[in-house]
C-alpha cells in the first residue's frame, strides 16, 4: 500500500510543481499568493494543532461511499473486487485515496515553502522526490517523533507562517539563506526540546 502511495505522491508532486514553476514564471505576483497561503496556513494549523481530525466526516469519504460499492472487508491488497458481475472497491482503495488526498494537501504547504528558497523546477522537484522516498524508509521513526515531540506541531507552524512572510516581503527585504535556515533550525530545535522538558516534567509528576 505505501509502494501505491509513494508513486501516486511522485506523480502528484510532478504535476504540482510543473504547473507552480509555469505560474510563476509567467505571474510573479503568485509568489505573494503562496506567501499568503503559507501564512494563513500556519496560522490555523498553530490554532489547531491539538485537533484531533474525523476521518468518518472526510468529505471525500463520503462522497466515495456514496459513489462506489464498497465492501465492508478487506479482500487482501486488492483494490476492488468483481461479485456477481459487478465491481466492488474494498476499504484498501479508500487508504490509497485518503493517503494520495494526505499527500496533496501537505504538497500545498510544501512547494510553496520551497518555492520561496529556489524557483528551479529541477531542484524543486528532485528534493521532493527524495523527501517522498526517505518517508518509506522513516515511517515509524516519524511516526515515534510526532508521539515523543508533541509540541514540534507548534515549530512546524512558526516555520510555515515565517516562510510565508518571507515570501510576502521578497520584493522588499530578501531573507538570506543563511539567517532562514538559522531561523528553522531554532524553531524547530526548540520546539523539540520543550517537548523533552515537558515530557520528562510529566514523567515525575507521575
């Protein structure tokens, strides 16, 4: 199922980029358009980030299974089943949809922040890839983080809300490189370590 899902987010990711750089290229003022997005973004996911999401009221979900036949069983890694002449999908196809669905709404928060560093296309496109790659690899190690570094959410937010502003001041104040990886890295850092002192903090209390 994540071979399925990783090669969707590849081709999603292409499509993506290709038609951002193409934006951007021929629109410069879509910059300050993904600015404000990143912005707005981090903004919400700062102000909900304790929210646990409901699947069940996914839009998406609902349409499908008030589109499709869908089987109340798993029939292995099969992604529709034939009975009785007639096609069936099985919760699999649901996972693929919900996590190729996941994939696009992290890209809209992603390639603009990247955007915002570099507008080569190639370079764009080959870190995505990579990045898509390594989460295979380091599935259960970020899932392990996201457990242990509960406030790294909040770091992730303050970064996608700085990458926004970045993006909406390039034409007066260009941020170096430098000073943005500086700011990431303390935000992040320190988001991660207050999550350790939280923890450890809890641990006694018990």
């Amino acid at each position: 199922m994540l071979v399925y899902g990783v090669l969707g987010a590849i081709i999603l990711r292409a499509v993506m980029i290709l038609l951002g750089a193409l934006l951007i290229a021929k629109f410069h003022w879509v910059l300050y358009v993904f600015g404000a997005f990143l912005l707005i973004t981090g903004i919400k996911m700062f102000i909900f980030a304790d929210h646990t999401p409901d699947l069940a009221s996914n839009p998406v979900l609902k349409w499908l299974k008030n589109h499709l036949r869908i089987t109340h069983d798993f029939h292995g890694d099969k992604f529709w089943i034939t009975q009785q002449g007639a096609r069936w999908f099985t919760p699999m196809f649901l996972v693929l949809v919900l996590i190729e669905l996941s994939d696009v709404i992290f890209a809209m928060d992603s390639i603009p922040a990247i955007f915002a560093i570099t507008d080569d296309p190639f370079i764009v496109f080959t870190s995505n890839i990579f990045a898509i790659l390594g989460l295979r690899a380091l599935y259960f190690l970020l899932a392990d983080m996201a457990a242990r570094f509960h406030l790294l959410k909040f770091g992730l937010a303050l970064v996608l809300m700085f990458v926004g502003i970045k993006m909406l001041i390039v034409d007066w104040f260009k941020v170096p490189v430098a000073i943005s990886l500086a700011v990431i890295l303390a935000v992040l850092g320190t988001s991660i370590l207050l999550s350790l002192i939280a923890s450890k903090k809890r641990s006694a209390d018990l």
